[in-house]
C-alpha cells in the first residue's frame, strides 16, 4: 500500500501550479475571494462567492444525466495537465482545479465504481492520518457528491471551515455510544445535527461507525444513508464528524425567480462554507435564509432520537 507524506503533497502543488494555467488562475482567484461572515446562535457560517463552482452546484446527478456525461475523475476524460500522487492500493491524489480552500484535493479511485462510504471509511481514516494538514470530505451519491459514480474523497486545508472551532470551543456533546477507544456524541447546539465519532484507533472508529451508519434511516431503494462526513486527525486521535441529511437540495434552489438561490449543500457547506456560485445569491442571503436551508437539508430532532435509540438497543 503506497502511503504518502505532506511533504509529497507541498511538491504536487508546487508542480501543478507551475506547470497547469487554469490551475494557477483559479488558485490565484480564491486567494481574492469574496466572503461574508454570519453567525446563527454559537455557529459562525461564510458565505463564498465562487463562480467556478457552477458546475457541481448545478451539476444534473439523475441516473440519466451521469450516464450521458464523460466521467471526469477517470483518467481517460482527465485534463492531460492534470498530474496525480497513487495512494493506498487504488487511489489518486490530485488537485482540484476548481478550489474552495486555498488547498483543495480531490482523491478518487483508481477504477470507476459507485461512490459509496461503508467499505471505504478506514480509508479515509488512514487518509487523515497522512494528510496531516487536512481535512478529508465524503459527499454522499445524493448529497453533494458531483460524481456519485466513481468513488472520491476531497480534502482541504484544515481550519478553513468554522465547524472544527465551533465544536472545540461551543459544541454541547452529548455521549451517545463508547467502544473501546471510539466515542460517539452528538452535538445540537450548533444549527445542524451532528454526530462526532473521536478514536485512537482506525479499527474502532470503522466499528462504531458502522453503528451509526446502519441507524441512520434510509429510503427506499436508495443505496446508503443520506450524509456528508469530514474527517481529520486532532491531538493525535481521529475525529469524524457525520451529518446525516433530509434532503440533497432545499426548496430555495428549486424556487422560481426572486426567491431563487443557487445552493446545493454538501460537506463544505455542513462545514459552515456556503458556497454560491450567483452574485445576485451572494449579496441577498441571510443568516435566517441559511437557517431554513439548514433545517430544511439536516436530519430533525425526531429522526436523531430514532438514530440514538437504535444505536443504544
Ligand atoms: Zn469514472
């Protein structure tokens, strides 16, 4: 298994940014980008103006559209600037052309297959656990993910997105479940429900995972739970934050007209970084229209009291 260092990373984006001119323009463009800071009770959330990120929030997910559509995390459709760092047995380290962070990868798998978390969270562990510096992002098939048919991970700098700070220093966990080293809680002071997985070993954090993962209501006919996952390692150990989701997308970005807004939540945004990619979305939201998108695409409090009883029977 090939294993990595930030040091083999410093260099990928060193190379890249010298070497790819669409790269280096975007990068240059996020280091000016536009912001706007809210705060919802203890939770602060930015607001990022990112025109470049049109085509995932608008990015057509239906069975149809992804089969009529060239995959663009397989090598063959990749841009032949694009240059990638093997890691573990069957994924590719590469640099997201199109950044949210000042540092953003993207890490897909060596072969085209569904984008699915149960077999793969040990890896995204390990992938913690190497990207030192960063904080590793799964977007669930229906909640975010603008490829849900070939398996990835993103990754970015860690500390850009205010969620990590908001636990540290406001979050009320409550304890739900404890297994050998693993802990699970939930928090639900900080406008959206979370559950926060913390372990010293990969194995246990695979184990309790599972638990939350299998009590965690699913649809019908659907092919995992409804989430969003950040994972990174902190004071040595492993944290893994898990947002269970409602909805991919909430009414505002189905609404005709003035009530408009271009906003397709994923694990950025559950991070607290809404992105949008329409000025006109940028200059109008507000800290209540964040609160009703929240509300609308998080689980309810009835749903996690169903996810703590089947996790503690
Ligand atoms: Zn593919």
């Amino acid at each position: 298994m090939t294993r990595i260092t930030q040091h083999d990373i410093d260099d990928l984006f060193l190379q890249q940014l010298r070497d790819w001119d669409l790269l280096q323009l975007n990068y240059q463009a996020i280091e000016n980008v536009k912001t706007r800071e809210f705060a919802i009770g203890a939770a602060r959330f930015k607001v990022q103006f990112n025109p470049a990120r049109i085509t995932s929030s608008a990015a057509k997910v239906d069975d149809r559209s992804i089969k009529q559509r060239p995959c663009f995390l397989c090598s063959k459709n990749r841009p032949p600037e694009q240059k990638g760092l093997p890691w573990g047995n069957d994924y590719l380290i590469l640099v997201n052309p199109y950044p949210i962070f000042p540092r953003h990868l993207t890490i897909p798998t060596l072969r085209h297959e569904p984008q699915r978390i149960a077999t793969r969270i040990g890896d995204m562990m390990r992938l913690a656990c190497d990207l030192n510096d960063f904080v590793i992002f799964y977007n669930g098939p229906l909640c975010g993910a603008s490829a849900p048919d070939h398996a990835h991970f993103q990754a970015g700098c860690k500390d850009f997105m205010p969620f990590n700070n908001d636990l540290i220093r406001n979050g009320e966990i409550h304890e739900v479940a404890a297994c050998n080293s693993a802990t699970l809680g939930i928090v639900t002071n900080l406008a959206r429900t979370t559950f926060i997985i913390r372990t010293s070993d990969i194995d246990d954090g695979i184990v309790m995972f599972q638990r939350l993962y299998e009590a965690i209501p699913v649809a019908n006919g659907v092919c995992e739970p409804m989430l969003n996952i950040l994972c990174q390692t902190e004071n040595g150990k492993l944290r893994i934050d898990v947002f269970p989701r409602a909805k991919h997308r909430p009414s505002y970005y189905y609404a005709a007209g003035e009530n408009n807004i271009l906003i397709s939540p994923a694990s950025v945004d559950m991070g607290g970084v809404l992105i949008t990619p329409l000025e006109k979305d940028f200059a109008k939201i507000t800290a209540t229209d964040i609160k009703k998108i929240l509300d609308e695409v998080c689980i309810d409090q009835a749903t996690a009291s169903l996810i703590i009883k089947r996790i503690k029977s």
